[in-house]
C-alpha cells in the first residue's frame, strides 16, 4: 500500500521576510506541490528562496473544489505544502476544508509555525495575554458591526480583530460607543515592516486620533481591545437575582435599565450581564 503524503501548513512572513523560518524554507523545498492563495505572490516567494516547485491555487473561492485533487495527490504519497498570502493559514485565510478533507482522510498534517499578526500584535499590545479571543474582521457595515461589537460587551478576554485601513477610525468610534470609551486598547500598523507603528490609548482617545491622524489609517494593522472588567462578586449576585426576575417579562435591553434603577449599578454592566444570563 501507498504511504499517503504529509500535508505541512507552512506560516510564511507577514512583511519581514527575514522571518521565513528554516524549517519553512527546508519544506518549501521538499514538497511536490505548494496550495497557495495567491500563485503569483507564492511563486515569487519561492522565486526569492531559489525553490522552483509546482503552484496549484486554493483560495476562497475555489478552495471546496480543489480539495479533492489535493487529496488525491496526498493520497498517492505526495506531500503538500499550504501556504496564504502571509502569515498564518487558516487565520481569516483559506485552507479550513483543506485541512478538515485531510484529516477525515487520515492524512498527517503538520504545521509549520511561524509569523501571525494577531500573536505579533498580541505580543506588543501591552494588554493581557493570557486569555484572549480572536474576532477575525468587524463587518464593513456599520450596524452588523455594531451589533456584532454589541454581543462582545461583556466578554472579558482581550479581543483581536483584524481590519481594513479605510474603516480604522470608524471601528474605534463604534467600539467606543459600545464597548466603553475608557476601554484599555492598542493598534498595531504595519507589524515587521519599514513604517510598523503602535498606538496605545483607551478606545475614546485612538478613535480621536485615527480621525485626525491620517498615517494611523494606513498600510496593514490589528486592532486590540481589553476585556470587560469583571462584575464586583457581592454586587453580581444580586444583579443576577434581579435581571433573572426582570427578564421573565422584560427584553435584556429594558431589564438592564430597570436593573441598574434597582440596584445603582451602571447600565452598560446590568446590560452586558443581561445579554448573557437571557442567553444561558
Ligand atoms: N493569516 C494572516 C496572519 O496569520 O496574520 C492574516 C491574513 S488576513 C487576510 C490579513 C490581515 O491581517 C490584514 O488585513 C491585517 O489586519 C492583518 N495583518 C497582516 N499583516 C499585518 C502586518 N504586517 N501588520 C499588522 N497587521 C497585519
């Protein structure tokens, strides 16, 4: 019987290319087929390594159909590299059915880590890292996204988004109406490359200075915000108690401002808390 191939999903730099790691070089080099989002963007990558190897597609759009013939390749012992634009695969970028359709077929897929925005900007945000939780994009419309940052009130984890350089400063404005303008957050531009710039700040004063500051809205960026500080221990008992009456005949909406009528608390908790007990 064939030995099937190893399916490596290989992170690639996110601007600095000093960071392509060795190993990633060594199975660049080793594979019979590079799945790359952009063929051109890879193949000059690889033009750059002096690795000349066969290119096949796989992005968004067409992901789902080259899955098959990628497993057949995999299944007849070939080895497959999957490579995205930049960064990390998978991470807001192509290759989730590609990894799902091998490991259902049993194939060994190996990563090969590396360069991640999100973790890079993590890494500098000056805000805590032990729990945190990725968000990918905010919608581009402003009442998805509003509501979208809406249902993140009271998540306590600090919270990554990517986004769009022409949308920056109406991101921070809408979290700032929604999440609080005090909130601790950090903006990471251009990470690894010539202009890489950080920008620390609670929301209320980097959606000031993305407003007027026209560098702030340029090139690739991450934006980071800290969790929602958590409920005092005495005082959310007997929040729960309250909203959990108030929410028989109430909207979490209308139970939140009577809550914080009731027991003196502020809205935006009673509200955060609400959202969460009428979805339990
Ligand atoms: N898979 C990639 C990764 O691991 O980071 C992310 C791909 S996603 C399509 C592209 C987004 O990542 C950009 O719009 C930006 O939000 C973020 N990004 C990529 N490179 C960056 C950089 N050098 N500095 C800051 N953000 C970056």
């Amino acid at each position: 019987m064939t030995k099937t191939g190893r399916l490596y999903v290989v992170s690639t730099p996110i601007g600095n290319m000093g960071d392509l790691s060795a190993r990633a070089r060594e199975v660049l080099a080793g594979v019979a087929v590079v799945a790359a989002e952009d063929t051109r963007h890879s193949g000059r990558l690889l033009q750059s390594l002096g690795i000349s190897r066969l290119l096949v597609s796989l992005h968004e759009h067409n992901e789902r159909e080259r899955v098959p013939e990628l497993l057949d390749r995999l299944r007849r012992g070939e080895d497959v590299a999957l490579v995205s634009d930049a960064g990390t695969p998978l991470v807001s970028d192509p290759g989730f059915h590609l990894v799902r359709g091998a490991i259902a077929a049993g194939v060994t897929v190996s990563p090969v880590p590396g360069p991640c925005a999100a973790v890079a900007a993590l890494s500098v945000s000056g805000l805590p890292v032990d729990r945190f939780c990725f968000e990918g994009f905010l919608p581009p419309r402003r009442a998805a996204r509003r509501a979208r940052l809406e249902g993140l009130v009271a998540e306590m984890r600090t919270l990554v988004f990517y986004e769009a350089p022409q949308r920056l400063a109406d991101s921070l404005a809408d979290a700032a109406a929604k999440l609080g303008a005090g909130r601790n957050a950090a903006v990471a531009r251009e990470l690894t490359k010539l202009h890489e710039s950080l920008y620390h700040g609670t929301l209320g004063e980097l959606a000031r200075r993305a407003a007027e500051e026209s560098d702030m809205n340029r090139g690739e960026m991450v934006l980071i915000i800290g969790g929602a500080a958590a409920p005092a221990p005495i005082r959310s008992a007997e929040l729960d108690r309250t909203l959990k009456s108030l929410l028989k005949f109430h909207s979490p909406s209308q139970a939140a401002s009577l809550a914080a009528e009731i027991t003196g608390l502020r809205r935006n908790a009673c509200y955060s808390r609400a959202l969460e007990l009428a979805g339990s």
